[in-house]
C-alpha cells in the first residue's frame, strides 16, 4: 500500500523511487529489530504480580511486538496476522495451540472470509464500480449534489464491499475521473480537494459503521463486548440497529466540507461527461452480475433475520460463495476471484482476533484498564467519554491501520468499563466507533492516506477539515449516540451487571 501511495509523486524520477523503497526497507527493517528488543524487553524485566499474571506478561509482549511492527510496517500486516498466535503460543500467553489461534476458527472470521470472497466476485464482474457510477451519474452537475451522489454510492458499495480500503481503492479511479473535469486552480483545485478527502477518505470510513461485517474494525468491537459480558449479544442486526444513527455523522461531514471549503455551489464543468463516460463504457449488467447481485442480496435478507431462522452468518456466506460457482451458472473462475480477494486483510483479522482474546483470558486487559483509570477525570460519564475518546485518538496517531489500532485498544477499553461504573457495551461501542473517524491526520488511515498520495491536497488542509470533524464525531457520539444506546437497552450510565 505504501508503494502504492508514494508512485504519483515519483512517476517522473525512478532513481526517487528507488531511494523511496530502500528507505522504506531500511526503516522496515529497524522497526523489526526494535519489535523484538521490546518483546524481549517486556518479558525480561517488566515484574509479574497478582493482576499480572505470566501469562498476561507474555500477552503484553507479543501487543508490544505487534505494536511495532504495525507502526513501522516491519513485517507485511497479513504476516503479523499469522506470528501473533505464534507468539502466544510459545511464550505461553495461550496455553494450547488451538487457544492461540482461536481468532482464525470463529464464526465472524468466516463470515468476513466469505465477504470478502463475495466482494471479489463484485470486483471481478465490475458490479461494484457499475453501482458506484449508477449512483454518481444521477445527481446534478454540482459539486455539493455530486459529493451527495459519492457519499449515496460509498453507502451502497459499503453493503456490498466490506473492507474501507478495497472502497477506498474502487472509488479512486472514479474520483480521479471527475478531478480531470477542474481546473487545478481556484475553485477547480477546492472541487479537487473535496472529491478526494471525501470520496477516497472520509467516505470509505464512515459508511462502514452501519453494518457490521462492511468494516473489520466493527467486527473486534463485537467480538470483544460478546467476550467481555460473556454473552453474544451483538449480532449483524443488533449492530445495524444500534449505529444506524451514525448516518447522521455522513450529513455533518457533507456540510462541514462544503462550507470549509466553500464548494457546494461550484459547477462541474460539462456536466457529468466522464462519470457518464465510465458508466457507458461498461455496456449493459450481463447475467452474471444479475445472479452476484440477486444471491448478495438474499445473503444480506438471511444475515438480518439470523434471530428467526437460526442459521449462522457465516454459513450464509459460505453457501453463497458455494452457489456462485456451481458449473455453468457464471462466466468467471476461481483464479481470477482469486486474486481478487484481500486474504491478508482476513490474516490480520484473524490475528487480531487472537491477539483480543489472549488479552481478556490472561487479564493483562484489566491490569492495563486499571492504570489509566486513574487518569480518567471525575466528571461525570459525559465527561469521562469525551476525555477517553480524545485520549484514544491522540494514542493512536501513529497506527495507520484502523484494524490494528482497534485491536490494541478494545480490550482495554472494555475493561476499562465496569472500572469507570459505566455500562460495557454503550461505553466499548462509542469509543472505538470513534476511531472509525480517526481524520486527525492523513496517515491516521489507510483510505485517508490513498487519498493524501493522489496531491491533491496538503496535509495541512487534510488537518483543517479532519480534525474538527474528528471532533465533532466524538460530540456527535457523546450527545446522540450514548442517549440512543440508552434506549435500545444499554444506558452508559448503568454499569453491566
């Protein structure tokens, strides 16, 4: 990905790519020296007590080597993702092996694996980027109703894709389009700006929170409050109704950009010729994106009504990837879906899963929750919130991948919970939703990273419109979220039994 990022802004000098690369080796490879001095070093000299067990020392020790190795790309994330339950298992933080590796055999992991498989056979028909455009192309040719008609697609494509940087990466091209239709000057280089921080950033991020299986990070959320209450209560419906307010976070991001940037009334010069372009190009939908999207569509119908039929997530999924191939039914093979699928984004998944649930059986959760407790202000739980979720944020400045920031923190945060005398589940669910909107700074995300390596924008004008909007989000989560939680039946302010 990093690559990825840097190739526009040394398309015209190879040697610079060169020299890009081997810094970029160089500085892989120190972080992975470091990790292991800080694994060393926290399983040699950090003391054992009553609430930190060996086994949460060596727990501790493989979230510091993750740690590093995720914040200077010392191993590829998807090798992380297998040397966690590695690491567990021979410093004894899981006593046995399946225990270790208990991420890779759940339910949501599977579930995820089939989303992903599913999502590349979208990829590989083009279905994802025919929706995307179908949605772009009927708005007005303005940048505020185009930005509406971006944001109305990410929502769509959310459904359908469920990874932030796979949608990151679909609407990049799409973006790019509509960039060539302005000027780089005045108000064509603003139009520019916006399209790219929301449509390749913001966007991907945001419209992943509705749904759970749409972004990875809402999976470990799940899976560490059913671990943490000790009880599977949310499920894909329980969290599509708890976070569909959080729509309302798209409609604050879609005015605060507009009116910092001045650009809801700007014309798209031509009208919308190269989105229309794109869509006309792609022909008419075959039969064979009408079955993905019919069998996608039934998936979905089966994930929300789980309560009624009682068959799992994950079996659903599988069985639909099952269908998609019965010989004859579609024209596209296993070798090109294949290669399509983020299978390194489902090894991290797993791993981190692993990692989440050695924390809460060691209790090196709780031994760390109990430290920063201290920290915590008494005033009250609005005030509690808002102090955790900005803590949060600036800790996790450095960590570029949500799933990994997520993963370091959830079990933390949800032991933190009963300690505070707040309710797990609301307290759990609204800090780490945050972080789904961590715009602070262009690297605090992949998605938002894409779309700084395109230049169409500073980093400094990314923190102009990021963190205010970063900020409003913990508002938003405090003042509008917490009161709803409250009302499906788990009130911040009443601590789990």
């Amino acid at each position: 990905m990093s690559d990825h990022v840097l190739q526009p802004k040394t398309q015209n000098s190879g040697t610079k790519v060169i020299s890009n690369k081997t810094g970029k080796s160089k500085n892989a490879l120190l972080g992975f020296i470091i990790s292991w001095l800080v694994f060393a070093a926290i399983l040699l000299f950090i003391p054992t007590s009553e609430s930190l067990t060996v086994g949460g020392r060596a727990a501790l020790a493989v979230m510091g080597w993750a740690t590093i190795i995720w914040l200077s790309d010392g191993l590829p994330l998807a090798v992380s993702g297998l040397m966690i339950p590695v690491l567990l298992s021979l410093t004894g933080a899981a006593k046995k092996l399946p225990d270790a590796f208990s991420g890779f055999t759940s339910n949501v992991t599977f579930l995820i694996l089939g989303c992903f498989i599913l999502a590349a056979v979208m990829q590989t028909t083009g279905l994802d980027k025919r929706i995307a455009l179908s949605i772009v192309s009927r708005v007005k040719p303005t940048v505020g109703s185009v930005l509406k008609g971006i944001i109305g697609a990410h929502l769509v494509t959310a459904v359908l894709v469920p990874a932030t940087n796979a949608r990151g990466a679909l609407f990049l091209p799409i973006i790019q389009g509509l960039n060539s239709l302005f000027e780089k000057t005045g108000e064509g280089a603003r139009a520019r700006k916006v399209f790219t921080m929301v449509g390749i950033g913001f966007a991907s991020l945001a419209s992943g929170t509705i749904l759970m299986h749409s972004h990875m990070s809402n999976v470990i959320v799940a899976q560490t409050i059913n671990q943490a209450i000790e009880k599977d209560v949310i499920n894909w419906g329980t969290w599509g109704w708890m976070n569909w307010p959080l729509l309302g976070i798209l409609v604050i991001m879609y005015y605060w950009v507009n009116w910092i940037m001045k650009t809801k009334n700007i014309e798209v010069p031509g009208g919308i010729t190269e989105i229309s372009r794109q869509k006309e190009a792609m022909g008419k939908m075959t039969s064979t994106e009408w079955i993905v999207l019919v069998t996608f569509g039934i998936a979905i119908s089966l994930w929300a009504t789980e309560q009624i039929h009682g068959y799992q997530m994950a079996l659903v999924a599988l069985i639909a990837v099952m269908v998609l191939f019965i010989p004859g039914l579609t024209d596209f093979s296993w070798k090109k879906v294949q290669s399509n699928t983020i299978f390194g984004t489902w090894l991290l998944l797993c791993g981190s899963l692993s990692l989440v649930s050695a924390f809460e059986k060691t209790g090196v959760d709780k031994w760390i929750a109990s430290h920063l407790v201290g920290l915590a202000p008494a005033w009250g739980w609005i005030g509690v919130s808002i102090f955790i979720c900005v803590v949060v944020q600036i800790s996790r400045l450095g960590i570029v991948s949500n799933v990994a920031a997520v993963t370091l923190l959830a079990p933390i945060v949800a032991a933190m919970a009963p300690m505070l005398k707040l309710n797990t589940v609301a307290f759990t669910m609204m800090v780490l939703n945050v972080d789904s909107y961590a715009f602070v700074l262009p690297i605090s995300v992949t998605a938002c990273l894409i779309a700084y390596g395109t230049e169409e924008f500073t980093f400094g004008e990314f923190v102009k419109v990021g963190a205010p909007l970063t900020l409003m989000v913990i508002l938003y989560m405090v003042f509008i979220m917490v009161p709803w939680y409250a009302f499906t039946g788990y009130p911040i302010w009443v601590p789990t039994p």
